[in-house]
C-alpha cells in the first residue's frame, strides 16, 4: 500500500509537468521511490546515428564514461541500441535477457562495460514514432534487481511509455536523409575491417561475433555449422593478421575513429 501511495504522488507530478524541461528528472525520481537504483540515463537511438543523450544524472567523471565515450562508438554493440533498432518488444528489459548468448565473455564486455562497475541495468524501451525509440536506463552498482522489483517496474510501465512519448514526441520527427541502408555509421565501421580483405559472410562474422554471438548461436543465425564459423573465424584472424577477438575489438574501434559520424539535430 505504501508504495502505491508513493507512485500515485509520483504519478501526478508527471502529469502535471509533462512536455516541460523537468519531466525526465521527475520521471526518474518517480521510479526511485518504488525501487532503488543508483543512476539513469535516457538515450535516443534513430536508425544507427549517434544516440542522443536525453538525459542523465552521472556526476561529471561517470558521465564520461557512461555517455561520451558510449557515444564515440562503442554504442554500436550495445544490446540495448541493437534492442531499440531491432525489433525486440517495447517494455522493461533487463539487459541480460536481449544480450547475446555470449554477451558477458565478449570484448565488448570486457573492454567498455565492465569498466562502468554496474551489478545490473533495466531498460525501459519506448517506440516514441516511426523514426524514434528511446531507452530510459535504470542502474545499479552493487546488486541485482529482484523479480518482485521487476513485477513492479513492469506494473508502472504504462505510465512511463506515455510520459516518455508524449514528451519526446517532437524529438527527431524527421530522420536524416543519410541514414539510409547503405550509408550508416555501422555499415561503414565494419566495412572499414579488412576493406578489400574479408569476404561479405566474412564481415557478418565478425559483426555477430563482436556483438557477443557464440559460434553455434552464430551459426543458427547465418545458417551454417559452427564448425564453418570457426573456419571462418581463423581466416578473418589470418587475414587480419590478428590473432584474439581482443584484438579484433580494437581493429573495430580504430574502424569507429576513422569513420565519419552521422549525427541528429
């Protein structure tokens, strides 16, 4: 009953500053008097550009971390932005159920996420219009959340997704002419690995593999053994003249550099 008191006085102070400069804040404060969390940060994926950083409560050096160096690329293999580009369901998620199989001994996992320190994240993925889709992430440094804590973030869900559409409805109404199929940050990121090396299911493989795809999740999704993964995984190292998916991190995110950003004003 208490929390119920809580969210309903919560509740009205979001109706009453919807569309105003205050509602992100008052949003996350809503969802912390219900369940703790330490940090949130609203992201606004459209097509593959550069997010765009709604909102977050990092102090100064986190913010660094979390959303500067986030946006500088590495966003490109986040589950939740494959998530929000993809076609997983509007709702809460916890990042461990739309991670790949392989997500968390992946290089991605090691080399950027594992430096935030965080125990979980929960996202809020909100379908705002055709061109839009925002996640409002809520974070944790030391424990997980539990399922009545989810049970209870899934309850509040219809409230949070029309705050979060009404607000940011105007937000990207128009998508960029470049962002078309063949012209993306992404596309031209892993084109840029072994250009004029690497074959085309050569260049899938190395996507899914640094999105965190393990060999026989990989091969389901392109049809093929695991066996035939591997093979093509030692010749991408050969041709790369590599020899780890740590290295093979590294060539993507000197790729990343070298790419020109698409961006959304």
């Amino acid at each position: 009953m208490e929390i119920l008191i809580s969210w309903n006085t919560q509740t009205a102070q979001i109706i009453d500053n919807l569309e105003s400069d205050t509602l992100p804040e008052i949003l996350s404060k809503a969802l912390q008097s219900i369940v703790e969390f330490d940090f949130t940060v609203v992201f606004g994926y459209v097509g593959n550009a550069r997010p765009l950083a709604l909102y977050d409560d990092f102090s100064p050096d986190r913010r660094v971390m979390h959303v500067d160096d986030y946006q500088e690329g590495p966003y490109l293999l986040d589950p939740f932005y494959l998530a929000a580009t993809g076609d997983v369901e509007a709702g809460p998620w916890r990042l461990k159920e739309i991670a790949p199989d392989r997500f968390y001994q992946g290089e991605y996992f090691r080399n950027y996420y594992a430096r935030t320190g965080l125990a979980e994240e929960v996202g809020f993925l909100v379908d705002v219009h055709e061109n839009l889709t925002i996640v409002v992430s809520l974070m944790r440094k030391t424990r997980k959340f539990s399922k009545s804590e989810m049970k209870t973030l899934k309850a509040v869900w219809p409230v949070i997704n029309a705050a979060c559409r009404r607000h940011w409805r105007d937000t990207a109404i128009e998508a960029p002419d470049q962002l078309s199929p063949a012209d993306t940050n992404i596309e031209r990121a892993f084109l840029k690995i072994g250009e004029g090396v690497l074959t085309p299911r050569e260049r899938e493989v190395v996507e899914l593999t640094l999105r965190g795809h393990s060999a026989d999740a990989l091969g389901k999704l392109l049809g093929i053994s695991s066996g035939t993964v591997r093979i093509h995984r030692r010749n991408i190292y050969a041709k790369l003249r590599i020899s780890s998916q740590g290295e093979l991190f590294s060539t993507f995110i000197s790729a990343i550099a070298d790419t020109p950003r698409t961006s959304v004003i």
